[in-house]
C-alpha cells in the first residue's frame, strides 16, 4: 500500500521494519522534491507578492510493505493483486492497514521527540494511494513490478455518513464565532478512539474512564429521547468497569474483557455524542 501526501511528514525518510504479533511489516518514508535544507540563520523579512503562483510543496511518499510472507513467482502475486482489488471492502481493508502501519510510526515519533502535537493521518488526506506488488529490492525503495491507484473518497461508507451527519464545518463556524464550546467529554474521546484505533489499549482505558465520567455529567438531561435516557442509563451501570479497565491498564496489558468493555463502552459515549448532534441538528 502507497500514500502520498502533499508536504512534508515529521517521520524522518527512511525504512523502518515493524513487528506485531509475530507478522513483520517495511514502513518506506521518502521525500520527492524536497526544499533545501533550512539556514542556519533566519533571513530577514522580505517584501511579498501577493498575486505570484504558490510555492510548489514537496510530496511525501509512504510505502507500507508485507515482508512476512514472500510469493513464490509473479503470477501468484498478480492473482493476489486482483483479488485485493475486486471489491471495496478489500481495498478498504488493505488501505487501512497501511495507514495503521504509518499512524504507529508517527505515533512513536510524537512521543519519542515529546511533540504534543503530533497528528495521525487518514487515507482520505492523500493526494494519491497505491496497491501493488513488487521485489524486495522494488518494495525497500517504494517502487512497484505491478499496481494500480484505487478511490478512497468515493462511495458512502459508515464513516462517511458519520462525518456528514455531523456537520463539521457548522461546529467550526460555531466554534470559532463564540456560540458553541465543545464539552470536555468530546475531546477526551477522540483520544480514546485515536487509541483505540492505532491499538493502543491501555491508553485507550486510561482515556475513556475521564471522559465516560464527563460526559455523564456534561449530558445528564441533554436530550428527552428514550434513546439518550437508555444508554446514559447503561453508562451509569456500566461506570465501574471503565474504572477496572483503567486500573489493569495501570497494571499492564489488559485482560480480553476489560478490552471487550473499553470497546463497547467508547461506542456507546460515541452513540450519546452522534445522537445530539443530528437531533439537534
């Protein structure tokens, strides 16, 4: 799977070999048409044209490898080729992959360099994605024997319509004009869902027991809509075990039922927050 990104990346180029539960996987950072390398002094302020064409961007292109498992001759790697490509849960599955595999390594980055800023990246920021085969030799230096570019913008996906449902850029205009504030319980939860979805569990329990306790009081009353009422309810039943998910985090890896309530209970926080937002419209 290939990405390529308009600017720069703050994962350094170069190849990095992952490992996770036994598979190993080649991440391939390499920067095309990088600027210079920045001066050692600052220059000073320059007069600036306003109508003059923008300055053309570097691209960054990442190349996300499975190495664990080479094919045995060309013709078996086309046929996987066409079979990863014949429906779009497939392609959506390996471009989602890919983008696990470059979210772990700028998520290393950001704590490694303490950048509290550091920011994951989705597929659908791409300027370009790839699915392809090639050598080892090809694959080490982002270079393909076979591949095609696939859609990841098109069609309406479960996330999709979560997204359009919730309006982002009214919130933004609403945001930054002083008329809405976002509840503490929302920001709490995006972390725990970035955890969650980059696999990291323990982190993901830690977030959720603060955020499960703000929201239940940010949205008591919210709403009169059984819906709302029900599953606020079942958070309050449930509340403990957010607590004892967060306590084994502490203590190491999670068991398989603190994984399977931190799961269940982030859906239902995310349930409680979708619902206002679409019956509030």
């Amino acid at each position: 799977m290939q990405f390529e990104f308009a600017g720069t990346l703050a994962v350094p180029d170069g190849r990095y070999l992952a490992r996770s539960d036994g598979e190993q996987q080649v991440l391939v950072v390499e920067t095309v048409g990088a600027p210079s390398p920045p001066r050692r002094r600052r220059r000073r302020p320059k007069e600036s044209n306003a109508a003059a064409d923008p300055s053309p961007l570097p691209l960054s292109r990442v190349t996300a490898v499975r190495a664990e498992e080479p094919f045995a001759e060309s013709g078996e790697a086309d046929a996987w080729l066409e079979e990863a490509l014949a429906s779009e849960d497939s392609i959506d599955a390996l471009v989602a992959e890919g983008v696990a595999l470059l979210n772990r390594a700028v998520h290393a980055h950001a704590v490694a360099s303490a950048d509290p800023l550091g920011t994951e990246l989705r597929a659908d920021r791409a300027a370009t994605v790839r699915i392809g085969h090639g050598s080892g030799k090809e694959v080490a230096s982002g270079r393909f024997s076979r591949a095609q570019e696939v859609d990841v913008y098109g069609g309406r996906s479960q996330r999709n319509r979560r997204d359009e449902e919730l309006r982002p850029q009214e919130r933004v205009a609403a945001v930054l004009g002083d008329r809405e504030r976002f509840d503490a319980c929302e920001i709490l939860l995006l972390r725990a869902r970035a955890d969650l979805d980059g696999g990291r569990l323990r982190e993901a329990a830690l977030q959720l027991r603060v955020a499960l306790e703000a929201l239940l009081i940010e949205l008591d009353g919210a709403l009169a809509d059984p819906g709302h009422e029900e599953d606020m309810a079942e958070l309050e039943t449930r509340r403990s075990q957010a607590g004892d998910a967060a306590n084994a985090a502490l203590r190491g890896q999670l068991p398989l039922d603190d994984e399977r309530n931190v799961i269940e209970l982030t859906e239902i926080c995310e349930r409680v927050l979708r619902r206002r937002r679409v019956l509030r419209g």
